[in-house]
C-alpha cells in the first residue's frame, strides 16, 4: 500500500509520499515521486498502484517532455500523462487481467508551468482522465487514507501557511503509519512557494521525527485527559447503579 498526500494553500504546495513497497511477504524502499524542474517548468507527479505501470507510464511521459519541452500549462502536461497511462493499458491491460492483477495507478500532478496563473494541483484516475482540486478541496490522498484525514480536515484551508500544512501532513502521515503496516518511513517532501519556478526534495528518516512523533502522540493522550467528563458522570453512575442492584433472579 502507499500513501501519497498533496496539499495547496495559496502560498505554494506541499507533497508528502511513502517510500515502502510490499510484494507478498517482500519489503523494499522505493521513490514514489518524480519531479521535473527546468526554466518556467515546475512539477512532481506520485503515484499509487502497480509499480510496473507506474514505471512505463513515468518513462513514456519523459520520453515526451524530453521531446517536447513546449507544455505551457500545467493540465496540458497532465493530459499527456492520462495519454500515457492509456497507452500503457492498452499495451499490458489485458496481460495484467489475465494473470489475476487489476490494472491500477492512481496519480497526483502538482506545480506550475510559465503561463500557469498559479500553482496547481490534479488527481489523475487509472481512466487517464483527471480532475483540478480547488479551495472547496485543498489536499489529496491517493492509497491508504483512511487514518490520516481527520487532522487535515480540522486544519486545513487556503490560507494555512505551507510550514503548518507540512506539520498536519506529517501527522497525517504518521497516524497512518501507526495504523498500517504497510506504509512506513522514510518519507519524501516536495515544497513549492507560488511563482517560484522551484521545486524542492527533502528525505527524512524516522530517527529525524522520532521526537516529533512522541510529543504528538503524548499531547494527545494529554488532551483526551483535560476533556471534561461531567457530560458521561451520569452515564457512569447509572451504571454503577446498577451494578450494585442487580434485578432480582427469574424463577
């Protein structure tokens, strides 16, 4: 499983992926996000789904940048990539159908190209075909995403500074992981201020947020103490209450 999160706040975007990939019993470190950077050309794409189809379709889409260097905003780029996942079903699909596995790949493109008029965020389906998030959706999860959306939902909004959606995303991250045995560090950040025309990569390992990780989870433990517990006082008592006159014995 993977867990890839993509966040937009006006000031940039901030992306956060797993690098654990499973095979059966088989564990092994992967990168899950891609970027390209050159003059006015700015974007990361992560994935979730078959790394054999992830793979081609990263490959194919390079082999298209590397002749086409022309994409000037950022869906057409994501459109090339949807052609790219098409072209990659079309070719293994069926293989894939045939020998038990379900043709997958789930697709996060973030960043901002030059006639962009602000940095973007796509989700891309294993159809190739994609929607924009906006306000009204400031982040994206692709894999497992379960745990990890209650902070983000609570913290996040359009105008969250990018070193707050980076602290949320890693908890989110983190509640996941202690969730899952399947995703795990390290983790790869890719940042992006508005306008910059820069992408920027950070690994950390779990002995660099260990710290962070025991301070979240012993903050929580002390607010669930300090919740005021007059609202269950009754509950309680009714049941002790009760226990203390059990019903009388049927006949």
């Amino acid at each position: 499983m993977t867990y890839c999160l993509a966040i937009k706040v006006k000031d940039g975007l901030v992306a956060i992926s797993d690098t654990c990939i499973t095979a059966g019993s088989s564990i092994s470190i992967k990168k899950k996000v891609h970027v390209e950077q050159y003059d006015k050309h700015s974007m990361f794409i992560m994935t979730s789904g078959l790394r054999s189809v992830r793979d081609k379709a990263i490959n194919y889409f390079q082999e298209l940048t590397e002749i086409n260097k022309t994409y000037n905003k950022l869906y057409k780029a994501v459109n090339a990539f949807g052609e790219q996942i098409k072209r990659v079903a079309v070719e293994d699909k069926n293989f894939l159908l045939n020998a038990g596995l379900k043709f997958n790949l789930n697709t996060i493109i973030g960043g901002q190209l030059k006639d962009d008029d602000e940095h973007k965020l796509f989700l891309i389906y294993s159809e190739g075909n994609w929607v924009e998030l906006d306000e009204g959706s400031p982040y994206v999860i692709i894999g497992n995403s379960g745990q990890g959306k209650a902070i983000l939902n609570r913290i996040l909004n359009p105008n969250t500074r990018m070193k707050q959606a980076l602290k949320a995303g890693f908890l989110s991250f983190d509640s996941t992981r202690v969730s899952s045995n399947n995703v795990d560090f390290p983790i790869d950040v890719v940042l992006y201020k508005k306008d910059s025309f820069q992408m920027f990569e950070k690994r950390y390992e779990q002995k660099d947020l260990a710290a962070i990780s025991d301070l979240w989870a012993a903050k929580l433990k002390n607010a669930l103490d300090e919740i005021p517990e007059d609202w269950i006082d009754k509950t309680f008592d009714k049941l002790e209450e009760k226990l203390d006159n059990p019903p009388a014995p049927s006949n």
